[in-house]
C-alpha cells in the first residue's frame, strides 16, 4: 500500500510560459498571462502547476539555458510578478513548482564569464575545462569523442584560455562541474533555496542523471564510424556520484513541504531507476521516465524514427505500474511534456473523424493509471501536431533546427534526406508542443492579439480546436477531462493508489483492471480505428460493474474506434 501524500493524488498541470498566454501583446507569453488563465486551469481540477524555466535566459534552449537563477526573462516579467504568481496559486488552493535546471548554466551567467575569464579564475573548476589534445599531425583534437544531446560535438574550444569546455546540450549550455563543492554549494543557494523562500512547492528536476560524469571522461566506444562523435550516454548518464549528490540536495529540500520529479533520460534498467525513486533512497519523489513518449526515437538519433505499435504503447506505459507494486516507489503518468510531440498524433489518431474521440480514450487511461498524472498545456483540449505541409521555417527548436543544418549539408549524396527528416519532425519535433496555446478561433488562436505576431506561428487547426468553443460543451473533450479528473479524485485509492493489472485481449485493446479501497475498477480502451468484439474479462465477470464513463454509447459486447470506457464495483 503507498502511503498518500497530497504530490501523490495532486492533478499537475505544465505551462510553457512564451506559448500560454500573452497578456501585453507583444507576441510572448508571460507570468501575468499565466495569472490571467489560472481560474480556468483550477476549474479543469488541476492541483499543482508546473512553469517551465522562466529564468533570466538568452533563450537559446528556451529558458533551458539560464543566466540568473535569481532572476527573470524580461519579457515575462519581474520577481514580484512572479511572487504575485506564486500568491495567486495558492490563493486559490493550489500549488506552485518551478523547473530546476542545474546541470547546466548559460554561457552568459555570471559565474561562466568569471570561469572563462581566465585559468586562475576561482571560479575556473566551476566548470569542465581540458585541455586540447592533438593528433600524429599535430592539428588540435578535443579532449574525447562525445557527441552532445543536441547532435553537435559536446566540447567547445575557448580562444581566450586556450581550452575546451564541455556541454552536453548546446554549446551555449556549458556543464557546471559538480564534482566541486563550492559550486555545489553555489548552486543549492541560488537556484534552490532563494525560491524555496518564496514559498514554491517543489521542482521538476531537468535531466537529472547528468551531473556526474564518468571519471577521466573517457573517449566512447566507436559505433557510428562515419560520425565526427559518438553517443556517449553511458560516460554522462547515472555517474558514480550521483546519488550522493541527489542526497545532499534532498538535505535541502528536505526543510520544506516540496517534492520533486526528476527527468531521467537514457535509464532503461529498471534497478538503476529504481535506486532514484525508492523513498528509503531519499532522492528525489518520483521521475519522468522516457519509456513510452520515447518509442519510435532512436536514442542518441532522435530523428531517426522506427515503427513502433499499440503493443509497444501498452507495454511501456504500464511498465512502471508494474515495477513501483509493492515497493516504496512512486511514479508518474504522462504522454506529454515540451519536449514530445502531441498525445493523440503520436499514439493514436489526428484526422478529424477520430481525434476527439481518440483523446477521450487517452484521458481514461492516463486518468485511472497509478502514478501522479501530469497534463501538458493544450493536452486537456487535444492539440495535435502541425500538418507535414508546415513550413521548414516554422521549426524554431534548437534540435530541429541543427538537424535541418546537418540534413541540408547531406542532401547532396542523399536527395531523399529532406522529406525523411520532415517526416521525422512531424511526429516528434519539440516544436508541437510549443506553438501557441489555442484559447479561440480569432487569428492569434486567442493567444496574443491579431495585430501582433506570435513568437511560433499558431497552426492551423486552432479554427476547430480551441478552448472557446469546447468550455461548457458537453461533448467536449475539455469537459470530458473535467469529468476523469473529477472520478479520479472522489476514487484515489483505486486510481491514483491502487493496485494495476493488465489484462490480455489482443494487441489494440488496453484492458486492465484496478483494486483499492475494497473496490474494483476495469478500463478497457481501443487503440484502433477498427471496430473490435470484446467482452467482460473473467477476471471481474462475475463482479457487479456499472459503466462509470465512456465515450460512446455503442453496444456492449464490442469497442468502436478508440472507444473507451470506465467500469467500477463497490463493495
Ligand atoms: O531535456 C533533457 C533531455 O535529455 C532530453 O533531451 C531527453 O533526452 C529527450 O527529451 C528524450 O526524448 C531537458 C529539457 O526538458 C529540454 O527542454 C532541454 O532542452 C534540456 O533538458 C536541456 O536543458
Ligand atoms: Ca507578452
């Protein structure tokens, strides 16, 4: 049984603050937007909210590179807006997190500019600095072959001092150096503390199992020989020290009432997430894992794409439902975050005849999964990914955009690569996720005025999905989200708490049941467009179950297209 804790049951709802809500029509969202749309996210039956980073930031990884964790990106406003924000939160009996991202800094925080200024800096170990290495000709090398997550080489070369730097995302996101405690230290007080003292209620941690790397920063094994680097996540990814640094930022948190969920990419051991999670651990609460919006994504390649089917859906999305039973683990229950294309594109259907429909059965899944459920921004209204005829141009993340780079310097011996890569794109590009929010059918989709021009150009189907037209109507999937929020909150021991079991009925059809509170519950979902024959599993046959949601009134004995329902027993 897991003990409950109100970051448990708390429905979390993640904003993207440049695509909310632009409140001074300048084309960029901002913290009073934000404010401006919190009734409307409490009345969804949302109970914590999650901004990504709204820090001082050049803004090269949107907000992921920052440059003053004590600051914030001028056009979404001021700390006090902010403080104002956090008020306003729990004014209405909600909860606030922010993201924390201390792998990296920009390259243009403070204590980067004093680390490069010179070699005698103090604070020059900061960060990871080596020097070149140079081959039998003497032409300079960087220090290893390792290839950063956003596809470049991870080592930059510093003119000024005459070494390399290392980054694992862009080279404008230098790695701090966690194996110095001053910046350690540096770090807990500036990006943690001085926001804890604003009365935030945790963080979502970013790409956690990064800041201990392998000692001596060994080259990687040579797998793609005709690449400059190589994928090098073993050397980057859950290093020796990494626990111990996770404990003594528990230390910290430890003081307050806060939980965290940290995103753990390249993890797929179970045992290795499992030494994250367990609360004996005392790490952190819970981890996004990339199992399920990962599929198709070839890790280290993102774009290269492989097919991947219903039974690969449910096996992934239930893998941790499975692994946390029975232990002092907890998990989390998503399909969307910024950095994954939409929901009902990617594990579903889009085209108009099944799209409502589709994110209905979606909706009953996630919302009777064990596990705290996350809901990305547009998701509750079901946003779709942009069409394959959207402009190259319109892609505007700093992965797509250096793929695009690499694809367009190959097209010369392959003229195919161009239409590949925007096939690619069109499911699992960043950038679905970030156009702006669809609140209305006017022009700017409601998300800044007509007049201006939004940072991401709202795509088209903003006409037919949108806010406006789905509040307060009854078919709505908007309303339909209100409604399995509703069920999961009045239910907690059997959906957010209780005991998961899946059961078999053939590759498109999610069944499975849940137990908790001396009741049982039975979720049965087609992931196809096919009409499918189904009947109650023997398993609760003989329970009295009665229909508490579905999203179509067909006959009994067999499951529309993406149709799914909701069965419970009472006792
Ligand atoms: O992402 C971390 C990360 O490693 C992802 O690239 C992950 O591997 C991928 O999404 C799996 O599909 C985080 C942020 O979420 C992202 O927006 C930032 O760009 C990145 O960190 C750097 O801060
Ligand atoms: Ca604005």
């Amino acid at each position: 049984q897991h003990e409950h804790k109100w970051w448990k049951e708390g429905i979390v709802y993640q904003i993207y603050p440049a695509s909310f809500k632009d409140s001074n029509n300048d084309g960029i969202g901002d913290i009073a937007g934000i404010i401006s749309k919190l009734d409307y996210i409490r009345e969804l039956g949302v109970d914590i909210i999650w901004i990504s980073p709204h820090y001082k930031s050049p803004q090269v990884d949107m907000g992921y590179d920052i440059s003053d964790y004590e600051d914030i990106h001028e056009p979404y406003g001021t700390v006090e807006d902010v403080e104002m924000l956090i008020q306003a939160v729990h004014d209405r009996g909600m909860r606030i997190i922010f993201d924390l991202v201390i792998n990296h800094t920009s390259n243009l925080h403070a204590w980067f500019l004093e680390s490069r200024s010179s070699k005698s800096n103090p604070k020059r170990d900061w960060y990871i600095w080596r020097p070149a290495k140079y081959d039998e000709n003497g032409n300079r090398c960087r220090p290893n072959n390792w290839r950063s997550n956003f596809s470049e080489p991870a080592w930059t070369w510093d003119e000024n001092t005459q070494e390399y730097y290392l980054h694992l995302y862009a080279a404008e996101q230098p790695d701090l150096n966690w194996e110095n405690e001053e910046c350690r230290h540096a770090i807990y007080d500036s990006a943690i503390r001085f926001w804890l003292e604003k009365g935030i209620d945790g963080f979502r941690v970013d790409t956690v199992n990064r800041y201990s790397k392998y000692p001596g920063l060994p080259d990687a094994e040579v797998t793609q020989p005709r690449e400059e680097t190589q994928i090098a996540f073993k050397y980057f990814t859950n290093g020796p020290r990494i626990h111990e640094f996770l404990r003594e930022i528990n230390d910290v948190l430890s003081e307050y009432d806060v939980f965290t969920v940290g995103e753990l990419p390249n993890t797929p051991n179970e045992s290795d997430v499992m030494q994250y999670i367990s609360a004996q651990a005392k790490q952190l609460n819970m981890v996004f894992n990339f199992d399920t919006v990962g599929l198709g994504q070839t890790p280290g390649d993102r774009f290269r794409i492989t097919p991947y089917g219903n039974v690969d859906f449910k096996r992934e999305l239930t893998r941790w439902q499975r692994v946390i039973q029975d232990t002092d683990a907890w998990t989390t229950v998503f399909l969307e975050n910024h950095d994954q294309g939409r929901s009902i594109s990617r594990f579903a259907s889009d085209v108009p005849e099944h799209r409502v429909m589709a994110g209905k059965m979606l909706a009953m899944i996630l919302g009777t999964l064990t596990g705290t459920l996350f809901i990305y921004q547009g998701q509750e209204i079901g946003m779709i990914n942009a069409p394959l005829t959207w402009p190259v141009e319109e892609y505007k993340c700093i992965r797509s955009v250096n793929y695009l780079k690499m694809i367009s310097e190959r097209l010369n011996h392959d003229p195919t690569a161009l239409s590949k890569a925007l096939k690619a794109l069109q499911m699992v590009a960043r950038d679905h996720a970030r156009v702006p929010m669809q609140w209305d059918s006017t022009a700017n989709a409601g998300f800044c005025s007509e007049a201006v021009e939004p940072w991401m150009s709202v795509v088209g189907s903003y006409m037919e999905i949108n806010v406006a037209d789905q509040i307060g109507r009854k078919d709505s999937l908007l309303e339909f989200w209100k409604k399995v929020l509703d069920l999961r909150k009045l239910h907690k021991d059997l959906f957010v708490y209780g005991r998961f079991q899946l059961i078999e009925q053939g590759d498109d059809l999610m069944t499975f049941t849940k137990h908790g509170g001396d009741m049982t519950s039975l979720t049965v979902a087609n992931l196809s467009s096919e009409m499918k024959k189904w009947e109650i599993p023997s398993l609760v046959a003989s329970t009295d179950m009665k229909l508490i949601i579905g999203n179509m009134k067909g006959p009994m004995d067999q499951l529309g297209p993406y149709e799914g329902r909701v069965y419970i027993s009472s006792p």
